[in-house]
C-alpha cells in the first residue's frame, strides 16, 4: 500500500515505514502529525485517486526530528569586470516517518 502526498508544494511518494524530508512546518520532535493532501492511495489493486484530494484519506506521520539539507551553492560572475558572488544556503527540512494510511471506505 502506498499514497501520494503533498507537503510543502511538493509531493512525495509514501508508503509505512518510510523516512521522508520536508519542508519544515511547525511540529514538535516525538509528536504525531497527520498529513490529509492525500492525491492517490494505492491499496492491493484498487487506486483511489482525488480530485484533487481523497476525502477522509490522511496520512500519519511521527516527526524525528529537525535536519538541514546539504549546502547549495550559487555562484554568480561576470566577466572581465572583476565581479564575483558566491553563496551558500542550506535549507531547513522536517524528518517524518510514516506510521499508518488511512483511506475512508465508500
């Protein structure tokens, strides 16, 4: 069984038992959270698909934590004029570990 879901302005592909990263939102470390964007749920060989949400479909999640992503580098120049920019960014990403999906039947 797994589901698709969306976090963040992005989606993931989750199914139980996985470890996902992102983006962060306010959430306590060992808490649960339940994430409801459910776009599609695959359940042995039925899919369930949203327009644009399942309704009564969520996703829990246990947060583990707050983790930084690796180093971006942006890297500006110009040439010969002398100018050069470089930056550095790491991005602040919520670690979640899915414990159950549900779908509501009907």
């Amino acid at each position: 069984m797994y589901a698709v879901v969306e976090t963040g302005g992005k989606q993931y592909k989750v199914s139980k038992d996985d470890t996902i990263l992102v983006e962060l939102f306010d959430a306590k470390e060992g808490k649960t959270v339940s994430l409801d964007k459910v776009l599609l749920a695959k359940e042995g060989n039925s899919i369930h698909v949203g327009t644009p949400y399942l309704k009564g479909a969520n996703v829990t999640c246990e947060v583990l934590g707050m983790v930084r992503s690796d180093k971006v580098v942006a890297f500006k120049y110009k040439r010969r004029k002398s100018e050069k920019k470089k930056i550095g960014h790491r991005q602040n990403l919520l670690k979640l570990k899915v414990k159950e999906i549900e779908i509501a039947k009907g």
